[in-house]
C-alpha cells in the first residue's frame, strides 16, 4: 500500500527534519520540549506558529499601509490569514489569529475603524467556525476511506492467515502421512530380513527354505519399488513448488504413450481382472514432454483402479480442433461435490472410503501441474458411487521451453 505524501505533510516533515539539523534540542528542553517528535512539532506549528506569523504579517502590512487605509481592502487580507489559520490548525488558532490581528491593528489604525475591526472579528470568527466545520468534515471523510481501507486490507491480511494455517495443518498432516506410508514398508522389510537371517545363523541349512527366501526377496522388491515411487512424487512436488519443472518437448503420440503406460500396468490389471478399454480412432501427435505426460497418464490410470471398485474403465483419445483431449472414465465409489474443488490442489486428497487405498495424495496435483506447464487444462466429473471422469485437454503445439 502506497502512502501519499500532500504537499502540508511534505513542508511539516522538511521543517520537522530542519528543526532536529538546526536547533539545539537543550534549548526545547528548558521550556519543556524535552520529548519533542515530529505529530507535536505539527501540532504547535499549525495551532500557535502559523497564526502568530500570519497575524505579525498582517499587521506589518496594515502598519506600511497606515496612509493608504481607505485605498486598501486590508480587511479582506486579513479574512484570507484567517481562514489560512483555520484550515490548518483549526478553529482555536484561527481566533488566535483574528485576536492577535485586532489588537495589534487598533494600534496602528485610526481610532474610526474599531467598529470596523470589531465586524471583522465577528465575521471572521463565523467564518473560521464554517472553515473549521468543512476541515473536520474533509478529515473525516479521509479517515473514513483510510477505515475502510484498513477494513479490506485487515481482511484480505486475515484470510491469508486462515489460508496459511490451513496450508500448515494440511501439510503437517502430509508430513505425518509421509512418514507414516515411509516407515511401514522399511518396518515390514526389516522384520522379514531379521527373520531369515535368523533363519540361516540359527537353524541348520538342511532346513533353509529357498522358497521362503525368494517371497522375501520378492516381498522387499515390492516394497522398494513401493518407496520409490512416493519418493519420486516427493521429488516432484519439490520440482513443481520452486518452479523447478522444467519440459523437453518433442513430438509424441498421446495413443503411444497410454498403450505403454497400459503395458506397465497389465500385471496389476491382470491380477485385479480389471477391463480397460482405450477408444484412439487415429494418432494424437503434440508437441510434449514425453515423460511427464506418461507420467500424468499413470497417476490417472492408477487413481481409476485404486477406486475402481473392480469396475470397468473406458478411456478415449482424441483431437478436437488444435487441443489433445483424453478421457478417462471409471466406475467406481466417485467423488463427492465438495471435494472436486480442492482435489487437485496441494495437501488435499478425497477422503478414503475403505482403508486399503494407500498413498501420500499428490497424484493428481502433480498430474494437474504438468498439464498446467503444457498450456492445457484438467477437469473431473463425478457422481458418488457411479464413477469419476478425468479429462486432459493439451494443446498439439506447444511451443518453447517452460
């Protein structure tokens, strides 16, 4: 918020600034000016200091005048020091003023104008009331925008603090999650590795099983893989957090890509006897990065048979107009309305409706930022328990390097 200086704060603070340069502050002391700051230093110049110049003035100017009394409408001068008086210091100092002008003016001109100076008081005196009326409306006026100012920056300030600690709490709750799905699987291969080799120090080889060994090894495999692929995720929410992600683009076939991201899942899809159906009636060529765009596709597939339910998934690509767009759809336990808002946003996961869905949460904004780098955009549909659509839309010519 840009603070503007007016042309009377700016002559305050220069004169403010001259004073601490040129006068010596044991002086102020003695007459009790010890603690002197800049808001009193304004204070006594604009109720005391202006007035007494401008009424010193002005009796100068009716003294040099004194011959030429009838000729110069010096009262009208004086009406103009006054209402000076008034608007900055107010209504005290413009009477201080108009006492100061009159007293010191009745000496000087002729006793037949009293009554005139008289008038003048009482006139000036109304009119710095109604100056003095008008400066406290306008401050008021001032404080009020400056209020509501205040008001919009205190709440845009507290709704950044509510986000703030709703970003805190979510991502110490990530934290807590990541550590949790990190030491269960080390916990896991550590209590199986401990147990054979207790196996082979402690029992006689003509009883070692190779069988059991091999699920272990097996088991361990798994595990590790397991491992790498949130630490991969972790990674990559570090690369997309500090603008790290950079794309190496080339032309590639969107139809390629998800044929092989289906080969890598076939073992699993075999196993869960899922059905995945991909409808590509010709090749979908862009200008891509490769591995980040398999690697949005993966967590897609994966997100549809981890709440699959075992259900069909249909999965179509296509070219509408210069975009890419591939569908995926599922049928499986869906997500509710409110959570289609947040789900591709960092810290956030749809809640879990059985226990066995493991995983730290970040697919789908990893999967969301790499479509963002793109130049594309990514939405979902869904209906609890009748299924969720995911749709990527990439433009083919996606030109330079993000």
């Amino acid at each position: 918020m840009e603070k503007k200086i007016s042309k009377q704060e700016n002559l305050y603070s220069r004169l403010y600034n001259y004073s601490k340069k040129y006068i010596p502050y044991k002086w102020l002391a003695k007459i009790g000016f010890k603690n002197i700051n800049k808001e009193k230093l304004i204070y006594l110049f604009s109720s005391y200091g202006l007035p007494s110049i401008l009424s010193i003035l002005a009796i100068f100017l009716s003294y040099a005048s004194n011959l030429y009394i009838g000729k110069i409408p010096l009262y009208m001068l004086y009406f103009v020091f006054a209402a000076i008086s008034s608007w900055y210091g107010g209504l005290k100092a413009g009477i201080l003023a108009i006492v100061v002008i009159v007293i010191g003016v009745s000496f000087i001109l002729p006793d037949n104008v009293i009554l005139e100076l008289i008038s003048f008081a009482v006139s000036a005196i109304i009119v710095s009331y109604l100056i003095d009326l008008a400066r406290r409306t306008n401050e008021i006026r001032k404080f009020k925008e400056k209020e509501e100012l205040y008001s919009q920056t205190f709440t845009q300030l507290f709704g950044e603090h509510l986000k703030a600690r709703k970003e805190i709490k979510a991502r110490d709750e990530f934290l807590s999650i990541v550590s949790h799905e990190l030491k269960t699987p080390l916990a896991s291969m550590l209590l199986k590795l401990h147990g054979m080799l207790n196996s082979v120090y402690n029992v006689s080889l003509a009883n070692f099983s190779v069988r059991e060994l091999m699920q272990v090894l097996e088991n361990a495999e798994k595990q590790i893989k397991w491992l790498s692929t949130m630490i991969n995720d972790l990674i990559n929410v570090s690369m997309i957090t500090t603008g790290r992600m950079d794309l190496k683009l080339q032309n590639v076939d969107l139809v390629v890509i998800t044929n092989r991201v289906m080969q890598n899942f076939s073992e699993l899809l075999k196993r869960e006897e899922y059905t995945i159906k991909i409808e590509a009636k010709a090749p979908v060529v862009g200008r891509w990065d490769e591995v980040r765009i398999e690697q949005a596709i993966t967590n897609l597939v994966s997100n549809a048979i981890k709440y699959g339910q075992g259900q069909p998934i249909d999965i179509k690509i296509l070219t509408v107009g210069n975009m890419g767009k591939f569908i995926i759809q599922d049928h499986g336990i869906g997500i509710p309305e409110k959570e289609q808002k947040v789900i591709f946003d960092l810290f956030k996961r749809a809640e879990e409706q059985n226990g066995n869905h493991k995983g730290l949460g970040v697919g789908l904004y990893i999967t969301s930022q790499i479509v963002k780098v793109h130049g594309g955009s990514i939405k979902v549909s869904s209906t609890p328990l009748k299924g969720s659509c995911f749709t990527i839309d990439l433009p083919l010519n996606q030109k330079g390097k993000v």
